[in-house]
C-alpha cells in the first residue's frame, strides 16, 4: 500500500515545519508560567474549543474506530455521538463553571475541594498515566503508518515527538491550542472530501444503503448488535452503549474535562467554545463513518490484504489512497499526525502544569526550599515539559521492540481501568457538597479493586483461569457499570461522616462552590485581551497552507471534485478561514484606532 510519493514527502515536511514555525512566533506571548500552561486566561473561545475537539479526537479515530465501523457499520456512531453529548453537557452549563473554578492545574482544584492528599495523588498518578497514554498514541500511529504507508516507525516516533516537543516547550499553551486549531481547520475539509468521494464512488447515501443489503451486512450493520458480536470484550450491544455513554459523561462532565477551560476568557467565552466542540464533534460523527463503510463494500479484498492483527483498521487509509487526488495522500498523512500531536501536546503542556503547581511547591515545602520565581519558573516549566517529552519519545521506542502488543485496545484499558475509578468521585464532587475530605481518596481506592480484577479477567494465569467467574474477560460495559456504581457508593455513603468534617474544611467547600458560581469578570481579574493578534496570526497560518495546498492543482489531475476540484475543495476551505479571520483582525485594528483617535480629540 506505499503509494507515498517525493511530493507526499513533500507536504508531510512543510507541514511538520508550519507547526514548528506557530511554536516560534507564539513564544513572545509568555511572559510567565500561567502564560506558559494556561495561556495567561486570555485564549479566544474558538481557539480553546476547536483544541477540546482536536483533544478528544485522536488518530484511533481512523484506526481502531475506523475498524469498527468496517467491521459494525453504523455502531460506529455511538463512539462519537457519546462524545458530543459530553460537549452539549458542557456547553449548556458545566463550561462557565469549569473557568470560575480560576484554577491551574486539576490537581489544584482537587485540593480546594477535597484534601492536600488526594492531590498530590492525582498530580502523581496523572502524570503517570499521560505520559504512558502520549506514548502508547505516538506508537500506535507509527505502527499504522508503517504498516499501511511503509514508514519506518522509529523515524516517526522521533520526527513527530521532536516536532510536538520543540513547540510546546517553547510556546506552551499558546502553541497547542494554535497548533489544534490549525490542524483542525486542515483535517475537517480533508475527512469531508473523503467522505463526499466515498458516497460519489458507492452511488451516494441510497447507494450506500442498497449494498449494505445486496451484501447481507443489514444485520451485522445495526446501530445496536447483540448477536454478531457476541464473543467479543465490546460487543456493540445496547449495554455497550450506555455503559460507554456513562463512561464518557464521566470524562467530559468531570474536572478531566475542565482543564482547556481554565485558559478561555470568562465563563460566555468558555459556553461558546464548548458549543463550538459540541457541533464539529456531531457533524464529524456522520462524516468520519462513511469512508471505512464504503471500504467494507467496496475494497474489502484491499483491506485485508494489508497484514498485521486488526487489518480493518486500515480501512481509513486504504480508502482514502484509493480515492483521494494525485497529491493528496501527504495530507492524509498529515491528518493523522494532526490526529495525534494535538493529544500528545496537550499531555505535555497538562503534565507541565501539574508539576509547577501541585508537584514543585509541595517538593520545596518539603526540603523547606524557596520557591523559584517569574522567568526562572517558567524555564523549571519548559525544562519538565522537555524532559517529559523525551521520555514519551523513548517509552513510545521501547513499545516499538515489543511483538504483538494491542495499542489501541491498551489504550482502552487504561480508560476503562482510570478513567471509570477517578473519573466519578471528581464528577460528583462538583453537585454533592457534603462529604468529608477523604471521600474521593476512599471512592478511587476501593474501586481501583473491581477495576483490577475486571482488568486481570480472562488473562491467560492459571489462579485466573481456577476461577469461574473470572476465567473469561469481562466486558468492557461491565467494568465501567462496575467500577462507577461501587465509586458512587462509596462517595455518596462517605457523606454519613460529613458531620465530622473540620470546620475549616467545611467553610473551604463553601468557598469552593460559590466562587464556580461566581461570573469572572475577565477586565478586573485579568485584563490585557490579545484577541487581535490570535486573528491576525492564526489567520495568516491558515491563509498560506491553504493557498499552499491549492498549489497541488498544478498536478496532472481530473477537473472534477475528484482531481482538482477536491484540491480546491479542501485548500479553498482552509484559505477561506484563514482570510476571514485575518480580516476580521484587521477591521478590529482599524476600529480600535478609530475609537482611541476620538478618545484622544475628546481629551483635547
């Protein structure tokens, strides 16, 4: 399937350079580390939501969820459908919230809600766990791309993690949500020309639907399938999907979620973005599906000739290598990459501002050492961040020398086994008041034991397989019913021992929940907006790639929407945002000198 070309190669390296160019230019805006880790709360509403969206969307989506929806048709859409309901849930009222909680870090808020000791846990572990999740992405896409493309997976592993590193420790924030927001602009006109290529190939949406059922696929096809499935640890039935709906509700409605709030403007900016994420997460819902269904029905044979364990998880890329124009691969490639970087960045820039909030200061109230200050803490900040990422880079490399290791289903695990055990307690501690400090401690540790054993089912250990009820593996909507229920036990029975609670802690909680509810008022608490020069900057990025990508139609190619016209389609569209935001930066240049002229004359 290495139909890469030198052109390819091409777009893949002016790419991987433009992302590397928005990291030096955006470093003039940090001045400090709240610049460096949440961009000093002045982040516009559409650059915070479409870097949520990129964070929630990751290169599993034209992989592992690609191979589902080859494999389960329609099943596909409760993955993502379950996502923007995540959103909605944000966008009607927990967003405001998550900014006037005027946090940091999320081990920060934990502390202010629970006990010192529950955040340091959280700080600890989280870091843990995203350094192993950036790294099991970045080697999940390099095995792809290796298999399906015939890149070298050690040359992407490094590439990319050195291009994402050199970015986010210069610029931090600033550069991951510019790089998301970017990347965001290029992969969503590319996965529409795909799927609009797809339907043109298979006759539209009622040639789509007419051989589903020409192939006998109307059964195996359903939106809810409880037979087909059946042996399977997800098995695509009604269960799964509420069990996945719960687990997601868990991720977005808690202060898991919270984090890319913290960097928006006020709670009004922070409604819009989230809206902002809710709507291309529907809208891709539909358009992401089309693509690995047609590959079912139209070059199944090209599938699964590709090799390796899961080859329906190439079916993103087999069809889009078979459909897309001359030129048009590269960017392909660099949706993918996209996919994964704006996921591996925000990992880094997370973990960076757990360590200089929660980590760093208790270290140095430990040893009694003083606190380093200004721009020496912002280089500690870029210092971690460096050192995270290389370590992300060399466990991602190790991964690469293991045989046989399943990196999307590990990277299930780790949700199911984390993101069920502390994802509840921080949901419910955000409506139940009373409960004593220890409570979310108590609810992620007993927990954490269904969520062992649920893990452990089914492995292939002789006191495993000695056991009836564990020989088997669970299912995945079984662990997450599981591990939620006894967590929301044990955190809703610790309010019986509220009444115990010390009282500065309970007047802590009191403080805790009337500043959420508290409006930022963005002028007195933070002031200095840079809207104008996130539109002019981020405008001019998107206006150049897009007249770069248009340059593609000098290739010999059809006229139609499947040679130039699909060039013109994608490149046009990025070319379009990019110059209406750049306008828009430049009429509010314009009008803010008109109104400090007249300020200047009524003065006089």
């Amino acid at each position: 399937m290495n139909n890469i070309t030198y052109l390819d190669y091409t777009v893949i390296i002016v790419y991987l350079i433009s992302m590397a160019l928005v990291g030096i230019v955006f470093e003039r805006f940090n001045k400090n580390t709240d610049d460096f880790v949440r961009s000093g709360c002045r982040a516009t509403w559409w650059l915070v939501g479409s870097s949520s969206f990129m964070t929630a969307f990751s290169a599993w989506t034209f992989t592992g969820a690609a191979g589902a929806a080859f494999d389960a048709g329609w099943s596909f859409t409760v993955i993502f459908f379950t996502n923007a309901i995540g959103f909605l849930i944000q966008a009607l009222f927990l967003a405001p919230w998550f900014r006037q909680l005027r946090a940091v870090s999320i081990p920060e808020v934990i502390r202010r809600r629970f006990n010192t000791q529950t955040q340091q846990f959280c700080a600890y572990l989280g870091t843990i766990v995203g350094l192993i999740g950036a790294a099991i992405t970045l080697y999940g896409l390099a095995v792809f791309t290796s298999a399906v493309f015939g890149f070298n997976i050690i040359v992407v592993i490094c590439g990319l993690g050195c291009v994402v590193l050199f970015y986010s420790c210069l610029s931090g924030n600033w550069a991951v949500m510019a790089t998301d927001f970017i990347q965001a602009i290029i992969l969503f006109p590319l996965t529409v020309l795909i799927a609009i290529l797809a339907l043109m190939e298979i006759g539209g949406i009622s040639g789509l639907l007419h051989e589903i059922e020409v192939q006998g696929l109307t059964e195996q096809y359903k939106l809810f399938n409880t037979g087909e499935f059946n042996d399977r640890v997800i098995d695509f039935s009604l269960m799964w999907a509420f069990g996945l709906l719960i687990f997601k509700c868990c991720g977005y409605m808690g202060l898991s979620a919270a984090r890319k709030y913290f960097a928006v403007k006020d709670g009004k900016e922070a409604k819009k973005a989230a809206w902002l994420a809710f709507f291309l997460m529907l809208g891709g819902t539909f358009i992401w599906i089309i693509p690995p269904m047609v590959a079912r029905l139209r070059f199944a044979d090209a599938v699964m000739s590709v090799g390796g364990s899961k080859p329906a998880e190439t079916a993103y890329a087999v069809i889009s290598m078979k459909l897309l124009p001359q030129g048009m691969i590269g960017l392909m490639v660099v949706a993918m990459f996209a996919a994964t970087m704006s996921s591996m960045d925000s990992g880094l820039n997370t973990n960076a501002a757990v360590f200089v909030n929660d980590i760093y200061p208790a270290l140095c109230k430990l040893f009694r050492k003083k606190m380093l200050e200004g721009k020496k803490l912002l280089l500690l900040a870029q210092g971690w961040t460096l050192l995270m990422g290389i370590a992300t880079i060399m466990i991602a490399i190790n991964f690469s020398q293991l045989k046989g290791v399943g990196v999307f289903r590990l990277m299930q695990e780790l949700g199911a086994i984390f993101g069920s055990v502390i994802g509840v307690p921080m949901l419910l501690g955000l409506f139940i008041r009373k409960t004593p400090p220890w409570s979310a401690m108590a609810a992620i540790l007993v927990a954490a034991i269904p969520s062992t054993i649920g893990y452990l089912s089914g492995k292939d250990y002789e006191f495993i397989q000695a056991i009836p009820w564990m020989a088997s593996p669970w299912k995945i909507y079984v662990r997450f019913f599981l591990n939620a229920g006894v967590g929301s036990a044990v955190f809703i029975l610790s309010a019986l021992f509220y009444k115990y609670s010390p009282l500065d802690y309970v007047e802590k909680v009191k403080k805790f929940f009337a500043n959420m509810r508290t409006p930022v008022d963005f002028e007195k608490e933070v002031g200095g907006a840079v809207d104008l020069s996130q539109l002019l900057i981020i405008g001019g990025f998107c206006f150049v790639i897009g007249i770069l990508i248009c340059f593609l139609m000098v290739l010999p190619n059809t006229w139609g929407f499947t040679g130039r016209g699909g060039i013109l389609f994608v490149g046009g569209s990025i070319a379009g945002v990019g110059l209406l935001l750049y306008l828009a930066g430049r009429r509010s240049v314009r009008e803010l000198k008109k109104l400090q002229a007249e300020s200047g004359e009524n003065e006089k």
